[in-house]
C-alpha cells in the first residue's frame, strides 16, 4: 500500500477547498494507433517528486492512453518513464489540469479535497487495433496479437517524435474507456451507487437518496463534482 501513502502526502500540498479541473483545449479528440496520447502534442508540464527537493517545470509530457504511462520529449526520441514513479507527487499541465499515478497509471484528478478526490482513468484497448476494429471485451487471438504487434504504435514501438506527428491522424482510431474512481487513502473503488454505499456505510441512506433525487450519473462529470461536494461533510 505505499503507492496510497504518497497519494495521502500528495493531497496534503493540494491547495485547500475543492479543485474541479475542467480546461480540455489540448486533450487529443480521436487518439489514432500512431498517436495514442492523452493529449494533443507533448505539453510542458510541472512535476514534483515526493521528497518536494526537485521539480521539473519545462519537461514536454504525454500520458500513453494503452499503457498509461508517463513519456517525454528528449529531442526527436520520446521516452517511456518506467523507473522512479513512486517518487512523483504531482503532475500539473496547464495550470488547471492535475494528474497522479494509481496503480502505476497515470489517471486525472476531477474533484479533490486535503481528504479525498474522484479521478478519471482514460484507458484504450489494443484489441480495438484489430483489422475492422475490436469490441471491448473480445477476445484476442493469436493471429490478432500479431496483427497487433505487426502495427506501428506511437509510444509503444515507434519512438520517433517528427515521425509521430506527421503520421498523428493516421492509423487505427480508437475510443478509450473512461472509468471513474473514489480515491480516499487506501480507498480505491469505482465510483457508483452501490461501491459508494458500501464503503461508507453510516452515511449510505443519505448517499442513497441525493443520487436518486438528484439523478446522479455517474458518466457526468457535472454530476460527480456535485455528488463530491455533497459527501465532503457528511462522510
């Protein structure tokens, strides 16, 4: 549980009172195999390790949206950060945007408090680079799999960055999934109606009622900010 640790200190520098992030004007509209990043070129980006002695303020980042890791720019070459990332505290892009890693994949903070915060994980399939496109959940054959690997991936086994953007809309497109996470310490479920109860049980006919009442979706982001900011003094 020491990655949940860090995420205990990392939200005790977060700034006070709640933290929506709603900037989207350089997140990537329709992620192609040559370009399965969060956003839509390397962006500067501040990350803070956790020792709070080094910070790096002119890195170029993306978010690899199969692997979920964290990869920069260093000169033509993009690179895969595959070693120290325990020690990130933070990852801030634009100001408005926050990022953490949970279980070694970098996920976006919607709504936080110094307690507790709702993420998004944005997640792609290398099954739907499949010839005609792959259904979440469908099986992977062998033949599949090397038909997958046959394919030129941007931050998978291409690592060449003009090469990269000049090929960005081209190759296989693919809808990641989005999925929606309660993060509180060692707490770490999928936001819905039923996990939520469950993990706070003295408040779950108060949970229970504001979501039927105020028709909560749990796929809404409006919505989950107003379900977080109804459970911060009540759980």
């Amino acid at each position: 549980m020491k990655k949940y640790i860090q995420i205990i200190l990392f939200f005790a520098f977060l700034i006070s009172g709640l933290n929506a992030q709603t900037s989207t004007v350089l997140i990537t509209d329709k992620p192609t195999s040559n370009w399965p990043f969060y956003f839509r070129d390397f962006t500067e980006a501040k990350i803070t390790l956790n020792d709070d002695k080094e910070s790096f303020t002119n890195t170029k980042i993306n978010i690899n949206l199969f692997t979920g890791e964290l990869q920069y720019l260093d000169g033509n070459k993009v690179i895969r950060i595959l070693d120290n990332i325990d020690d990130v505290k933070s990852i801030y892009v634009d100001d408005d945007l926050q990022f953490m890693f949970v279980d070694d994949f970098v996920v976006r903070i919607v709504v936080s408090n110094d307690k507790y915060c709702i993420t998004q994980r944005k997640k792609g399939k290398l099954s739907d680079l499949e010839e005609g496109g792959g259904a979440y959940g469908s099986n992977v054959t062998t033949g599949s799999v090397d038909k997958i690997n046959s394919k030129l991936i941007g931050g998978i086994n291409n690592f060449n960055y003009p090469s990269l953007i000049e090929t960005k809309d081209e190759g296989t497109s693919f809808d990641p999934e989005l999925k929606y996470f309660f993060i509180n310490g060692e707490i770490n479920f999928i936001l819905n109606k039923r996990n939520l109860t469950k993990a706070f049980p003295d408040s779950a006919k108060k949970i229970s009622s504001y979501i039927k009442k105020e028709k909560i979706s749990f796929k809404d982001e409006k919505d989950l900010i107003k379900l977080f900011e109804f459970l911060t003094p009540i759980i």
